[in-house]
C-alpha cells in the first residue's frame, strides 16, 4: 500500500496504485465534488457529499476569473461552511466515534481538505485521498492495460440473437467469474443496443466500472466474456483488453436455428415492437449501407409489424454479414472454438449450456 502521512502523524493512501482492497478498510468513501463532476466519474462506492453544487461552484469559478482569488475564496468559503454543516446534521450525526471515512475532492486540495478537517475536528477518524479524484484517475488508466491482460479470457461468440448474454448470466449464476462488458457499458453493442430509458455511462465512468470488475477476479480461473468489437455504442473498450480477447482468448461458439434466433431478439429488443417509430429512425442510419429502397421496405414491415420478416432480413443482410466478417477478423482462435448448440432459448438452455462452456456436467431446469 502506498502511504503518505498527515499532520497528526496518521497513514492516508495514495490514488496512485489504489486499490479496491485498500477501499474496503474504509467505513465510508465520500466525494465532495459537485453532482455534476460525480456522475462523470467516481471512485467506486462513493456516496456524493458536495461542499459546492452546480451552480454554486460555477458561481465561485465566475468570481475567481472576473473578480479576484480573494473574493472567490470568500463567498466559497462562506458556502462550503454551510453544506458541510447540513451534511453532518443530515447526514454524519449518527455516526459513531469510531467513524472512518475517505474523503476526496478534484486533486485532494481546499474541498476534500474542508470536509476531513471538520469531521477530525468532530472526533471521528477521516482520510483525505492525496491528489484526489485526479490521481485516481490517472491510477485507473496506468493499471488498466496491465490488469486487462492478466487474465485468460473465454470468448463467447456467436451471432446476433443466439443470446451471449443470456449465456453468461447463466455462467454467473453457475460461480463462473463473469466480464460482462455490455452490463458495464448500457449497451448491447449494435445500431439498436441502446437500452430503454438507461443512458450509457461516461467513458471515465466505464474505466472506473471495468477496473473495479477486473480486480474481483482470481487470475488463476477464467474470465467469460462476450465478444466485442471496439466500441460498445459510445463507449470504447481498452486496446490491452481487446488484444487479450482477440490474440490469445479461447472461443466459445453459440449455434441455434434462425427461428429461435428471431424469437429470442422479439424478446429482447420488445421496445422497439411497441413503438415502431422509434425503430424506424433507426434505421434511417443503415440507408449508406443497404440504400433507401432496402430501408423504406425494413420500415415498412416495421410500420406494418411484420416483426419475423424484418428480422430474418435485418439477420441476413445485415447482422450476420457483419457478424462474420468481424468474428473471423479479430478473434485468431476461432476455428478451434467450443461449439454450443442450443435447442431453445430458455432459461434451462442456458444452465445447460454453461455447465458445458465451464466444464462441468450439464446444469438442467
């Protein structure tokens, strides 16, 4: 662990080489940042206790660049002396003596220094991140190359509608240790991945979510994991991680009968079978690459609620196609891959599946 100390001689961690072990020593992991800088990004488990808001930090940056440091640091002072007194009055008061927080700010300076001078002052036993969320960050970016390809990865693969992701949950609920990229992006990972009413993270959120997953593993045991491209909607996954699964992942192959694939995508994508319009503008973005006549058609039988037939042709003009070349493009082991074929698409399907992806005897309803 690396260590700094404090003026009361007490150890604090660094950002630098933090890890989700170091964490877990700490009762509470409190962010001050605004909500705003919150949602970008976090430490994982950290619970946002702003000492400025939105506006209020706008309104102190405004009086730093226009106005004086001097006058900012007033009018900041004055705000941050009343949110951090509402915090322990709503919040802290329960709290015992014995309390241990961690508290960071942007770059471990005024405002994770504010909130862990107050609560020492109360008595409890608070810790300020040195060089804060910034330090964090760069940490997460330097450990997530070597910490991606640490692992060795079985590649389930398989073409649209065969249910990957379906088969890894049944992987996770079987104890097998579980990557689920998608899960960690709110994407399924194609023109029509976006999920209902869920927006996908930011990429600093994604990193965060992908470096606390990768540390929960055991190197010693495989990591399942769906094959992606390099992008999961917005989302980019990192370049270590990728050449781990495409150069040297063992590949695990779904097979099932095209009617079970429509029927499992019906299933999956419902929302766009309740509001055709929404899939309609969807498809406008495929018309460079099928052409308009291709598109108005697939809208359509999406109009009309000809679900079978627009995705049999979406399968076989689109996903597929793509599917294929993308697969034998990236993935060097996929002729030597694991095939499963599936007779159904039930949840019994898939623990069986997944007692022989992992080796052991078929799981059954």
């Amino acid at each position: 662990m690396i260590c700094t100390s404090n003026e009361r001689g007490r150890q604090t961690i660094a950002a630098e080489g933090l890890t989700l072990a170091q964490l877990t020593r700490f009762d509470d992991i409190i962010d001050v940042r605004s909500p705003a800088e919150f949602a970008d990004d976090h430490l994982p488990g950290a619970a946002n206790f702003p000492v400025l808001d939105n506006e209020q930090r706008a309104q102190v940056g405004t009086i730093y660049k226009q106005v004086s440091a001097f006058d900012a640091k007033k009018i900041g002072a004055a705000l941050v002396a009343r949110n951090i007194a509402d915090h322990v009055e709503r919040h802290f008061i329960g709290k015992p003596k014995n309390w241990r927080p961690l508290v960071y700010c942007w770059r471990g300076g005024s405002r994770s220094g504010a909130m862990t001078h107050i609560l020492n002052q109360i008595g409890w036993r608070a810790q300020q991140l040195p060089g804060g969320y910034k330090a964090y960050r760069s940490g997460v970016l330097a450990m997530l190359p070597a910490l991606s390809g640490s692992f060795s990865y079985r590649v389930v693969c398989g073409p649209t509608g065969s249910g990957k992701s379906r088969l890894l949950a049944a992987l996770q609920e079987a104890g097998a240790q579980v990557l689920d990229l998608e899960g960690l992006a709110a994407h399924r990972g194609s023109l029509l991945g976006d999920l209902p009413d869920m927006e996908q993270p930011s990429q600093k959120l994604f990193d965060s979510r992908l470096w606390q997953a990768l540390q929960q593993f055991d190197p010693a045991q495989p990591v399942f994991v769906e094959a992606e491209s390099k992008k999961i909607g917005k989302i980019r996954a990192p370049d270590a991680l990728l050449e781990a699964m495409w150069l040297h992942g063992a590949c695990i192959r779904i097979e099932m009968a095209q009617d079970q694939r429509i029927a499992l995508l019906k299933e999956e994508y419902r929302h766009f079978l309740d509001n055709p319009a929404a899939l309609n503008e969807k498809l406008d973005h495929l018309a460079e690459l099928h052409g308009k006549n291709v598109i108005g058609k697939w809208q359509e039988l999406s109009s009309r609620q000809e679900w079978d037939e627009l995705v049999a042709e979406l399968l076989e003009k689109h996903y597929d196609p793509a599917y294929n070349k993308s697969t034998l493009k990236h993935y060097a082991q996929i002729g030597d891959a694991q095939v499963l074929r599936l007779a159904g698409i039930e949840a019994g399907d898939y623990r069986a599946a997944a007692g022989l992806a992992s080796g052991q005897r078929p799981i059954t309803s």
